[in-house]
C-alpha cells in the first residue's frame, strides 16, 4: 500500500483545493456537490468493524488522487498563465526592446 | 507544447444559441500598419453559464450548465455511470472562471473519449493498444553509464518490478541493450486476460494512464494502488528528474511538464476507480 500518511491531512487538503476551486457563481464552497460528498464519504467510512479497512484505504487513495488533480491542475494553469499565456509581442513591442522605434509611415509601406 | 494531441471537447449543445467564438488571428491583425500582425493566442469561449448541476437520467448520470444538458463533441447526451464521476466533471466545470480553459478539463475530456470513441476501438484493439508499451516500456531500458544514473534506476526501479512479477506472476525483467527486455508471451497473455476484466470505460483510463507514463508496468503498480500519482510521476520521469538535480530547475519547462503529467495521470487513475468500482454501505445496528 502506497505511503500516504494520515487521512486527515489529505481530507483537509482536499477540502481546501475544493474550497479554492468552487463557489464562483456566489453559492458559499460548501454547498458545492463535491465539498459535501467528499465530506459524507469520509464520514461514512469513519466507524467499522474491521481492523484493517480495505473500502477505507481505496477511499484514502481516491482521496489523494483527487487532490494530486485538483492541486497539480490549479499549479500547471498558474504556470501556463505566467509563462505561456501572452502570445507574441507586437512588432512596436519588440523594437521597443532595443531602445528602436519603428517609422511613422503615413503613405503605407514602400 | 503540451504532450498529446489537443484534447477533444467543446462539450457544448449544438442547438443552443451561443456566441461563435471569434475569428482566428487573421481578423484581429487586420487593422495594424504595414500589414504586420502579432499572433495573439486565440479568443477562449468565455464561461456562459452560472450553475452547474447533476441529475439523474436513464442511461446515468448527466451534467446541466444552467438549464442546458452538457453533451459531447459529436452531440451525444453526456451520460457517467457513476455519480462520483459525475460530481467531480461537475466540480472541473465549475472552476471554470471567466474563460473555459478546455486544456485544464481532463475527466471531461476522458469521458468524451470513452463516450464518443472517435477512433471506433473496441476492448481487444484498446488491451492490444496498451500491451505494445509492455515492449518499450520505461523501467525496462537501463542505462549503463553515468553510474550514478544506472544505480538511482536500479534502486528505485527494480523493487516496481519485482512488485508487478509477483502480483502477476509474470517475468519481464529489464536489459541495457537497445533492443530492450525479451518479454514472454505467457507475461502478456497475464496481461491481456487481467485488462480484460476490466469494462471498455476503464479501458480507456488505463490505456490513457499507460500513454501519459510511458510504461505499463508503472501503470499497473498505480491502478493497484501501490505507489501515489507523485510517486509514479517521479519513477515515469526519473532520467529527467536526474538531470534536474545535476543541472538545475526550468520552471517554465521542468515544472509546466511536470504539472501537466500528474494532473493527466491523477484524472486517468481516477477515472478507472470509478468506473469500476461499485460501492454499498451495510449498517449494523448496536444491540442494546
């Protein structure tokens, strides 16, 4: 079984990510359907009889992949944002990078 | 650019009235001087709708933006099997902000995917798809030198391995030549009969999972639950992640590819746990 560490700290991570990825449309994060299933089943899974619960370990493991998405997911668009998401500078733009600045040329090129 | 081709999904019905999305650069760079235009990357779709919701058909699970049901690209109802699944396409939609970046939606991309099937594959052609990795598989092709390189593949390869022969019972073994290891047919018929227990949805993740890692062996020890996403990351690109330490960290590169493969691989995992899956709760009642 993989090393997750306890499954409280991947619920409450979990639940941040949620938190950072829902209530756009002015309905507070908790009332989003996936802050209260992930909640109910963590819940659901809390009591049993057994020692060693394979449906929890699943749960826990489902859990942490679903952060690893969530989390991997909010990092790459932040880095597409900051490195890859301005297109390509304007010809005035790159002249103006060289201290050059392009002719004004009313009667068109040539 | 990103690994893979442009994901398929505009997931949007043809029959509502929606603005078209915006002509492509040669509009936009019409008014420059000279002739000269920037590319400016394309105008996305802005995000058209407030609520997005889950309701129950009969072929599944469906997702309504608004009031419209969400479709797939060739206009087929979107239908999941599973109301997880359903929730967290529905959570994917709704972290949309004010434009719908197609590019961040993997599980709605997968389920378009095992929906449409745009490459018309049935299970026998996605288990053979995925079987051909087994052949160049990743952690199979060792290098010999630098020496630090071969030990670091030896140290954390060979115990995934040994794991996957044992559980399967199979013999795959790894080799420095070129031609790479000589793989039983008994190793993949194992392979071909366990795939095959698995329904065409979750095919299509495990098939998806094994082309992002570039290993079947990696992906099996994931979808068993024995490493985390990060770790299988971490073995998938474990030359690169050498690298990294000898000559330092590109953000714009190292990390946007990294990020990238733990969101696909995590979707992918994901997908095929709950696709498969089917979850009753017993209650037992103390007595008093």
């Amino acid at each position: 079984m993989a090393a997750l560490g306890p499954p409280l700290r991947t619920l409450r991570a979990l639940l941040r990510e949620l938190r950072h990825a829902g209530g756009r449309a002015g309905r507070p994060y908790r009332h989003a359907p996936a802050y209260r299933h992930v909640l109910a089943a963590f819940r659901a899974h809390r009591v049993t009889s057994e020692k060693l619960c394979r449906a929890q370990q699943e749960l826990h493991f489902q859990a942490a992949t679903y952060l690893c998405l969530l989390r991997s997911v909010r990092e790459h668009a932040a880095l597409h944002q900051e490195y890859h998401g301005k297109g390509e500078r304007s010809p005035e733009e790159v002249a103006g990078l060289v201290g050059f600045r392009l002719p004004q040329q009313p009667g068109g090129k040539g | 650019m990103w690994r893979g081709c442009r994901p398929l999904c505009w997931g949007l019905s043809p029959a509502a009235r929606l603005p078209r999305s915006p002509p492509g650069p040669a509009g936009r760079g019409a008014g420059r001087p000279g002739g000269g235009r920037a590319y400016a990357p394309p105008a996305e779709r802005k995000r058209f709708y407030q609520n997005v919701s889950i309701s129950q058909g009969e072929g599944g699970f469906e997702i309504n933006l608004d009031h419209r049901k969400l479709k797939t690209p060739q206009a087929k109802l979107f239908t999941v099997p599973s109301e997880a699944l359903a929730i967290a396409v529905a959570t994917e939609w709704d972290s949309q902000a004010d434009t719908i970046k197609f590019y961040t939606m993997h599980l709605t991309t997968l389920c378009n995917t095992a929906l449409d099937n745009p490459t018309q594959r049935n299970k026998t052609q996605l288990i053979r798809a995925a079987l051909k990795f087994l052949e160049t598989d990743t952690v199979c092709y060792r290098v010999e030198e630098p020496a630090a390189l071969a030990e670091l593949q030896k140290n954390e390869w060979d115990p995934v391995v040994a794991w996957v022969e044992k559980r399967y019972n199979v013999a795959i073994g790894s080799s420095t030549s070129i031609l790479g290891p000589s793989i039983p047919a008994s190793t993949k018929e194992t392979f071909v009969s366990h795939l095959a227990s698995y329904n065409s949805w979750a095919l299509h993740g495990i098939e998806y999972v094994i082309t992002q890692l570039k290993s079947l062996v990696l992906s099996m020890a994931l979808i068993d639950r024995h490493v985390t996403v990060e770790k299988a990351v971490l073995l998938s690109r474990l030359e690169e992640e050498y690298q990294i330490q000898r000559w330092g960290n590109v953000e714009w590169a190292h990390d946007y590819d990294l990020c990238e493969l733990r969101a696909r691989a995590a979707a992918g995992t994901l997908f095929v746990h709950l696709c498969s899956e089917s979850s009753t709760i017993k209650h037992k009642l103390l007595q008093d």
